[in-house]
C-alpha cells in the first residue's frame, strides 16, 4: 500500500506496537496478534484502524504490521547547504496528518526553514510550523515527527521545530493541488 486509499488493507500484528491514537496523540501499545486494517500509508508512517479507533504507526514499526521499514537518507560527503535543505524540504513532504493525507509543506504549515552550518560539518535545521487548529490533539506528534525526519538527514544532528500560531493557519495557505485533493479549489 503506498498511499491514502478509499479501500483498507487488513493486517494482524505480528509483534505488540507503540501507536498513538488520533486524533487524541494518546501513546498505546497494541498487542500482538491485533486485527485491523491499514486505511493510510504515507510518508513512511501508517494509519490504522482498531476496534473503532484510528492509531498512527511509525514507519520504523513497519515490520509489526508486515511492511517494510523506509529506507535510510543518503547524502553525498561533499553536500551542500543548498543540497541539505532540499533535502529537508524532501523530508518535511513526508510528513502527514494521520488524517488528512495531504503532507505539511502542500497544507501550508511549514512556515519558514533555515539551516544553520557548523564549522565540524554538522548542521542544525530550524523550522517554523503550524497547526489547522491550535488545539490539535496530533500537534505534539507532528512536531515530533518532522523533527525525527530531519535528524534522520546525515549532517543534520539536531532540528529545531517552533510550534507558531500567528499568523493563523487557514485553507487560503495551502497548495493548489492540496486544494483539489480536499475539493476546496
């Protein structure tokens, strides 16, 4: 499954599972053996279905629901800066709301990005984001997940992710194809 699909993937899992239930942002563990179905799988990271509730599923436990883990970030020695936050743009592109299966940058809540270069090689990333609502359960999470993600970019060893309310986010600052996507063009 590569994507946000109508139709479900039914799973059992093959090992007990950190989740974090949505929209709530709740960490659960789901045991062994638990039936459900894969209703998202986008940027390395799934959204499921249990018993009536929607958990989201890092991509590094991919293997419990029988999937295979995302690949690791390659970079060449001699990257640039410019090389390094493409990539990061790359990355934050993974990033999704369990629920919407449109990923941060196309939503319009990545704000700024900056990189700062050290002079061992190192880089620390810095972000400004958003939120579609300030009392998102899944904001914590989110955050969390686009920090993971660049710490995941070699070089990088630590990303800075400020969580902004101002200006507020609204449906103007998305993409044009986020838009389409959601019937809001």
């Amino acid at each position: 499954m590569s994507g946000f699909s109508l139709s479900s993937e039914p799973f059992t899992l093959e090992r007990d599972c950190a989740a974090v239930m949505v929209p709530q942002g709740e960490t659960v563990t789901l045991p062994a053996g638990q039936v459900g179905y894969i209703t998202q799988a986008l940027g390395g990271s799934f959204t499921v279905y249990v018993e009536g509730n929607l958990f989201r599923i890092a991509g590094n436990d991919a293997d419990a629901l029988g999937k295979e883990p995302p690949r690791p970030i390659e970079l060449p020695d001699d990257a640039s800066d410019d090389d390094v936050e493409k990539l990061v743009w790359q990355q934050l592109r993974t990033c999704f709301d369990p629920e919407i299966p449109i990923n941060v940058v196309e939503l319009g809540l990545v704000y700024d990005v900056s990189l700062e270069h050290s002079d061992e090689g190192s880089r620390k990333a810095y972000v400004k984001m958003t939120l579609t609502a300030p009392g998102c359960g899944m904001g914590d999470i989110l955050v969390d997940d686009v920090r993971t993600k660049l710490e995941l970019i070699p070089t990088v060893m630590e990303a800075d992710v400020d969580l902004v309310f101002d200006p507020p986010w609204n449906q103007s600052m998305m993409s044009d194809a986020a838009k389409l996507e959601t019937g809001m063009l």
